[in-house]
C-alpha cells in the first residue's frame, strides 16, 4: 500500500523538521518526505491547512481490562486513543489479575493487534503489586514489556524496592513510580490545603509526593538505575528531580495536562470528577510544573487515562475513585495550555508527546525518520472544538474537561500506514 500525504507543516521534533512538505508511505513505513513529491498509483491525503507529526506516544494509560471491562476495554481503550492522535501506549498493569507475568502481557498484545494501536504492557514490579515479593524481570523482559511498575500502589518496602532497582538496571528496564507514601495518603480524595480545610476533609499533602521522589531520586544514585517518575504534580517535585538531573541522576518524570491546567479548586467546582491521584495542587505548583516543562525537566506529557463508569464517579466525593480520560482530550488540551497560551513552541509540545516519551523507553517510535514506522496524526493546531464527553470512543465519561472550549483537532491518526482514524 501506498499511501502520500501532500502539502502540510510536517513536524518532526527528534530531527528539527517544520515545513511544508509531503510523505510518502510505502508498505508501512516512511519511504520519502520533500517537497511536491509523485507516487504513481499512491492513495493521496490533502494535508492542506494540517500538521502532521508523528503519532503520539502515552506512557501511561489504564486499559483495565482483563478484570474491569464494565470500565474500559483494550478494544474501545485503542479506539480513544486512535481518536486523540495517539498510536503507541503503555498499559498499566493495574488489571484483575495484574500483568505480572508473560501470559498476561500476550494476552493484552493479542487483543491489541487487531486495532492498530501499539500497545506495550508494562509489567507490574512485585507479583500481584503485592509489594511482597518481585516478579521475574527477565521473563516479563522477553515477553516484551518497556518498563516496570506496581504504579498506585508503590513499593513502601525500601529494601524490595532497592533490590527491584539493581535487577532492573541489570537488565535495563526503567522502572516508572507513582510517588505517593501511603501512610500519609492513605485514600484521601484532595490535595492537603485550603479546599481540604473548606470541605472539612483530610487531605493528601504534597510532601507525601515529594518525600518519595526524593527516595526514588537516591535510590536511583545508589543503584544506577533507571528511574522515571509518573505523573508529577508539585513545584518542588519539579525542582527535586531538577537538581538530581543536574548532578547526572538517572531520573526522568512526566506529567498530564491535568497538572498544568487545573488547580484545588476544580474540586469545589465539580467534586468526584476532579478526583486524581495525586490530586490537584495550587496555582503555584500548576506555575511550577509549566516551568519545568518550559525548562526540559519534564520529559513527557502523558494522560494516566483512567476510566471509571459513572455510578463510581457519582458516588460522594471521599468514595469515589480517583481518576479520569484523557486520551482523546490529551493534544488539544496541551495545544490550548501550552502552545496557544505562549509557554511552548509547538514543536516543544510535539517533543514533549512523541519523541521524548519514546526516547525515554527506547521504543524506536516517535519520529517520521526515513524507515521509521508510518505513524501519524494529522491535526488542526487552531480549530477550536468544544470537548463533548457523550461523544467519547472511550466508555469512560469522567472527564472535569466536559463543555471546556480548547483549539487543537485531530483529524486523522495514521498507523503503520493505516487510516485507523478520521474525522468524520
């Protein structure tokens, strides 16, 4: 199959490209790109007025199933991400039972392949995410996993989590943490602060968040691994794994947009649906994480799509569970935040979601290089849309973006050459 994209501003931040140009697809993979480009025979697609990048890389999505389908399924879990420009994804192993051995990852690769979607299981750290004992690394390695993480339930056991660092770094794979202690969370629903005090609840403080990116920070000098933290939420977790980088730490984190878009106060607003974890900070930590996107000390944006069904989500504010989507929401979302409000260039924002999160795992994705895979999206960086949850791919409708006006429209998704989404 040939397939020739013609005449948009092609973007590829991992090679410094921003022109107009077309591509030209051939069995899969980028065969030519440059300017008025011919093909005989080709399939042609009029990028006129479009971007084309590649497509977007999620590190961090909750696919739930198997265990959880009345949540989510792997089937319409691709599907939104086909609708949000993304192509590649990494599933958390948070399912019942959790993906904690080769089985459990061919079984997620296997219902995956049908939807174009490349979809990478991570393998969970200790079998179960118990935190009692570890998983065999080298297996779950051979059965392809990117990483290793028990994600919201991280390892309290400091000298299982030293021994899961020296034996990942043994066979390099990074291990991904979600930085909360327990003991001082325990199954709060806000941020500790001035919305807690209002609502008369306790509240998940930010040191609780900070304390453990600072022991992962430590660990990851002790052992030489590889440690990347999920979902940063504080200004001063920003500055923590800032000066770790500076001294040459292998350390790495990622945030969604949720963390640099919304603050406590979504919460007085909207209750349950602004429920994440780790919860929505204050302005300043929002002004602190821009800055470290702004600065290269976040090296992704990901999404932590987490769908729950809306009896959970409708349930009183401390006995909901935590979460929301964001795969078909994540580039508009990051367009209007970051690039339309003047804190990035587009490119930065593209690098930000394709070929820094790629890079990060060695995913060999995430650029429209001469030979890569043909993975795409094609969007309108200025349409302006209104984000409509009835019209989600996702079975998941708990979003705090519902009737929120962004600029940013996915209009085709593109994977291995394949059409796996158009608008319309």
């Amino acid at each position: 199959m040939r397939l020739l994209i013609q005449g948009g501003r092609v973007l590829d931040p991992a090679h410094g490209v921003d022109g107009r140009l077309d591509v030209l697809i051939e069995n899969g993979k980028i065969a030519r790109t440059g300017e008025n480009l011919s093909a005989e025979g080709a399939e042609i697609l009029d990028a006129a007025g479009l971007a084309a990048a590649p497509g977007l890389v999620d590190l961090h999505v909750h696919l739930r199933e198997p265990g959880f389908e009345a949540k989510e399924t792997v089937a319409t879990g691709c599907a939104a991400a086909a609708r949000g420009g993304v192509t590649t994804l990494v599933a958390m192993p948070n399912t019942r039972p959790a993906t904690d051995c080769p089985e459990l990852v061919k079984l997620v690769r296997e219902k995956a392949a049908a939807t174009g979607v490349n979809v990478l299981p991570a393998g969970a750290v200790t079998v179960g995410q118990k935190g009692e004992r570890l998983t065999d690394f080298e297996a779950l390695r051979e059965a392809g996993v990117p990483a290793l993480t028990d994600d919201g339930v991280p390892i309290q056991n400091l000298a299982l989590l030293r021994q899961a660092m020296r034996e990942a770094a043994s066979l390099g794979l990074p291990l991904l943490d979600h930085c909360e202690d327990r003991d001082m969370v325990q199954n709060y629903a806000v941020n500790e602060g001035a919305v807690s005090r209002r609502l008369g609840l306790s509240g998940r403080p930010a040191v609780a968040e900070e304390l453990q990116i600072m022991r992962d920070v430590m660990l990851a000098e002790d052992t030489g691994a590889h440690v990347h933290i999920c979902h940063i939420s504080t200004s001063k977790g920003v500055d923590i794994v800032r000066r770790a980088k500076a001294r040459g730490i292998r350390v790495t984190c990622e945030t969604c947009p949720q963390y640099f878009t919304l603050t406590e106060e979504e919460v007085l607003r909207q209750g349950a649906m602004a429920r994440v974890n780790p919860p929505l900070r204050t302005q300043a930590d929002v002004d602190g994480i821009r800055a470290g996107l702004a600065d290269g000390t976040i090296d992704a944006i990901v999404t932590d799509h987490a769908p729950h069904t809306a009896q959970e989500k409708a349930r009183p504010l401390p006995d909901a569970p935590s979460g929301m989507v964001g795969l078909e929401t994540s580039l508009a979302l990051a367009l209007t935040g970051l690039y339309h409000s003047g804190v990035l260039s587009l490119n930065r924002v593209l690098a930000l979601m394709t070929s820094s999160p790629a890079a990060l795992l060695g995913l060999g994705k995430g650029t429209l290089a001469l030979g890569a895979d043909a993975d795409l999206v094609l969007f309108d960086p200025n349409e302006a849309w209104t984000i409509d949850r009835e019209r989600f791919a996702s079975k998941g409708r708990n979003t705090p973006f519902h009737g929120r006006s962004v600029r940013g429209k996915v209009k085709y998704t593109i994977s291995r050459g394949n059409i796996i989404y158009q608008e319309g």
